[in-house]
C-alpha cells in the first residue's frame, strides 16, 4: 500500500489533474483507510470494478455510480453495491486481448512455469470452494461461479492466435478452471480444432476422462493447489480435497502427459514440524514439475484473518520485504516465525536439489537459447531469494521495517494452531 502512495504522489506532481482509483480487495474490505492513507486517491471501487471506472471515465458524477466510496464534505460516502457480471454481461465485455494487442508487448511477460510468450485472461468469475485463506472468492470475486459462454471464450482464443502468431501457450487465469465437468469438455471440443497449447488453474477433482479430455484439447500443464500433505490441515482450511484426491488427480495428468506447478502453503492452521516435513515428502512424491511454497497469510476479509486474530496467532497484517517477498505474520506457541521461514528453504532444498530434479529443469534448456538466459535468471534469483531468507533465520525472524498491529479481538483463545 505504501509503495501504492508513494507512486501516485509522483503521478500527481507529473500531472496534478490526473484522477486516481484504487482497485481490488484492499479498497473493497478497508475503503476508509484507503481513502484516508493518501488525499492523491480520488475514490475506491468496492466489488467488481468493469463498469465503476468506465462511467466514471465517461463523466458520471461520483455520486451516481454503484459500487464507489469517495470523500466529500470532509465524510467518507459509500454508494450502494454494483451488482455482480453473469454470463450474458460478461460475453458483453470487450475481450483483454484487444487491449494487450494494442498497448502490450507480451514478450516483456515472464511467469517460470509458462511457456515464453505467453497471454493470459479468464473465463470464469468467482469460485464455489470454501479454502479459508483465499481472498479472492471472499472478496472481490465472490464464491458464485459466474461463466463467460464457451463460444464466447472459443472466438476470444481464436482471435488471440491470430494476433499473437509467435505466442506459445494461453494461459486461463481463473480462479478454477475445471470445477465443472460439462463446461470443460464443451471447451475442450471447441479448443481441439485450433491445436494450440494451454494451461489453467485445476482443482484435484476432475477425473481420468476430464483430465484426457483437457489433454486432447491442447492442455499442458495445470497450476494446482495442494497446500499440505497432512489430512487435518487440509480439514481446517476447508480444501473440500484430500491428500489421496491429489495423489490420483496427480497419476491421471501424468497418464495423459500434462505438467503440474504444485502449489503449498507452510504456517496453515494445525502446522507443526512434523506436518511441514510430512508436506515436503509429499511433495516429492508428487514429484510436480515445478512448486510455490508460500507462507500462510491471512489476508483482511477472509476466514483465516478473523480465526487467527481472534485465536491471537496473528500479531502484526501480512508482510512483504521490499522486493515483494512474503514474511511470516502467523506464529504459533510451538512453531516460530523463523521456523516457519526455514522450513520453506528445506522445502525448496529437498525438492529441487535433487539430481532427477536438476537434469529435468536443465534438460528443457540444453536445446533453446532463450530457455537457457531465462533458466539461467530464475535461477540467479532463486538463490539471491534464498540467501535472503537464509539471513533472516539466522537473525531470528526480526523485522527490519514498521508492522501493522491486528486489533486485539474479543474472545481470543489460547487454542494451540492444532484445534
């Protein structure tokens, strides 16, 4: 948020008649102390923000437009709710691809595990899962899975390959992808014809002949949130999967040949040593292509936030360092900040320095110039990240830059993290 501030201050000194809008969840959980961290913020947008900006843009009055928070007369105002898109508003909007044609250069766009160039848009709106750690479904995004139509989605594609000749996958940045069955095959049936590669966000849910469909449709690889390799976490945080789900889910994609990025998160509520070396095993196992190993962060607005501050797990809102990093704001009386923060090194030391590991990543690499220099970046920052993480252990878990208390919360227990 501060770097936020800090940016528009120079766009307004740049050009002092410039209107600003915050958008996305910090403004849709927090629009007052969004307002008030910088009067260079014209107004928020709460909820969905497609048609907030654009009339706002076209010369509505403020006061006229849903889904808005501003100041005026020295008070804070919060119009009503804008209601949420559904499938014949969504086919309405004009497609992302337009826009990245005319104003993008996607070859300046890295992701690790997507193929270089790549073009992303979404969908689908919304997830029905209940995981307590995911903001976007618990605030913006909303758990009503809201769909654009498949021909809708079909024409969007076939217009990005003819845009994008030199593109090499498209990537479906939904929250999930597969969480239906029928649309995914509909999808599939159309995507065939146009031979081209993809990949998506997955669920463990889908079965071998959705998984074989996906494949024949141009799938290549699925971004897949396993989060923890013991049952009881995945319990307390409402996955709605199970370890031996994320087994099968895991042999069907590698029967049909698509790539899984596997997600983890480390600091979950019922971690301990144990679980996080339980995790790590599991991992290798699994044996993805590539991994995330996240801390837990409880994010305002959701589930977790409200259960770890008032179980008193939370001391300070979530932290990054000051190249965007991930510190740790969860501690539980058995397992500390600096504990957590190792065991994310061990996790990222045990699965990738592992010789099968090493020469699968390098072997992609052996036979294509760009995959070597960007092989050879990723690289070079993993272990800059890593050293970094390395000091910060060693310093005992101290913070080096101002924390935002959590408000102490009426009936805060003295549960341990394994309730």
């Amino acid at each position: 948020m501060q770097s936020d501030v800090k940016l528009i201050r120079k766009i307004k000194e740049a050009q002092p008649g410039m209107k600003i809008a915050f958008v996305g969840p910090h403004g849709h959980i927090k629009p007052d102390e969004t307002l008030n961290a910088s009067a260079d913020i014209d107004f928020v947008t709460r909820g969905e923000f497609d048609h907030s900006v654009v009339e706002y843009a076209h010369g509505k009055a403020l006061g006229e437009i849903l889904g808005v928070s501003y100041r005026k007369d020295g008070k804070v105002v919060h119009n009503a709710e804008r209601p949420q898109l559904h499938t014949e508003q969504l086919d309405a909007l004009p497609f992302a691809t337009d826009i990245y044609k005319r104003d993008l250069e996607i070859e300046r766009y890295n992701v690790p595990f997507l193929l270089h160039p790549y073009v992303s848009f979404y969908t689908t709106r919304g997830c029905p899962a209940l995981c307590t750690f995911c903001m976007w479904p618990q605030t913006i995004s909303g758990h009503a899975w809201r769909t654009r139509s498949t021909d809708n989605v079909a024409r969007e594609v076939r217009q990005t390959l003819e845009y994008f000749p030199g593109m090499k996958e498209i990537f479906f940045d939904d929250d999930t992808f597969n969480i239906r069955k029928d649309r995914v095959l509909d999808l599939c049936t159309k995507f065939k014809p146009m031979k081209f590669q993809w990949s998506s966000t997955a669920r463990v849910h889908s079965d071998y002949d959705t998984v074989k469909a996906m494949a024949d449709g141009g799938a290549r690889l699925f971004i897949v949130g396993f989060e923890s390799g013991d049952a009881q976490i995945l319990k307390n945080i409402k996955k709605g999967a199970t370890v031996e789900m994320g087994r099968a889910f895991m042999k069907n994609c590698r029967k049909v040949g698509i790539k899984v990025h596997g997600d983890f998160i480390i600091g979950l509520p019922g971690e301990t040593k144990e679980t996080i070396q339980k995790t790590i095993d599991f991992a290798k196992e699994l044996d993805c292509e590539t991994i995330q190993v996240s801390l837990a962060h409880a994010m305002p607005g959701t589930e977790l936030h409200d259960t770890m501050a008032q179980q008193g797990f939370l001391k300070v809102e979530a932290l990054a360092d000051s190249g965007g990093h991930q510190l740790p704001h969860i501690e539980y009386p058995h397992l500390s900040k600096a504990e957590m923060m190792a065991g994310v090194n061990r996790f990222y030391d045990e699965y990738y320095f592992r010789p099968r590991v090493v020469w699968r990543i390098v072997r992609e690499a052996l036979w294509d110039g760009h995959e070597r220099k960007r092989l050879y970046h990723e690289a070079t920052e993993f272990l800059k990240l890593r050293a970094e993480r390395l000091k910060w252990v060693r310093q005992g878990g101290d913070f080096d830059k101002p924390m935002v208390s959590v408000p102490a919360v009426p009936g805060t227990s003295s549960a341990s993290g394994n309730d």
